[in-house]
C-alpha cells in the first residue's frame, strides 16, 4: 500500500481531532518480506515506515496496541484449513503448487509471530 499517499488522504478526510486507526501486519525482520510479498502481491511495510509517512501527512501516535498473540492461533486455523482444502479437492499439479505455497507462506506468518519476525499491532 502507498503509506504517503494514505495518510496525506487520510488527513484531507479526517475531522479536526479525528481518529486514523491502523490494524496491519508490520515487518520486523527483513528475512521474512520475500514470501510474505509474493503471496499477498504487496509490499510489506516495517512499523517506522507507517510512522513515519504518518508523521510526514501530519498525524501523531497515540497508542500502540500489540495484538500479536491474538493473532497467531488466526494463522495456525488458516493453515490446517488450507491443509483440509487441498486433501479434499485432490488438486492438479499447478494447483498442488499453489496450495504449497499458501501453506508456506501462513506456517512463515505465525512461525513469524511466535519469533518475532513480524508485528500484528492497532
């Protein structure tokens, strides 16, 4: 996602003392971009890069809220969904890879979680 552009939007909309909340998924660790990039077609961002373009449009931080282990069994759900989806759908070999490769990328999400490699925060 375009962070400048965001939240220089984002501060045309807002009311005078109006409220921008942000839920997302935040690198830590620059091992983990490549996969997460890839699958979900974006680029993840670190939480100083949001900082900063939201400093940059004019915002300010309130409060951190780390959600984290809140998220993490979300992960390990999708995975053991993902691993019923294809046992069940018995698919192609073209499909075979795309199943691999979301159950890589949702295990390298919550592996991420668990060791710090990524941020879930509000």
């Amino acid at each position: 996602m375009p962070r400048m552009e965001l939240f220089s939007r984002l501060t045309e909309l807002i009311r005078p003392g109006g409220h921008v909340f942000v839920t997302d998924c935040f690198l830590v660790r620059p091992e983990y971009r490549e996969l997460f990039n890839r699958h979900w077609h974006v680029r993840i961002g670190t939480m100083e890069e949001y900082r900063h373009a939201a400093w940059e449009a004019g915002l300010r931080e309130e409060r951190i809220e780390e959600i984290s282990h809140r998220v993490e069994y979300f992960w390990a759900m999708t995975h053991a969904l993902i691993q019923a989806e294809k046992r069940a759908r018995r698919p192609t070999p073209a499909g075979d890879l795309q199943f691999d490769e979301a159950l890589q990328a949702h295990a390298l999400v919550r592996r991420g979680l668990l060791d710090g490699g990524y941020r879930y925060a509000l």
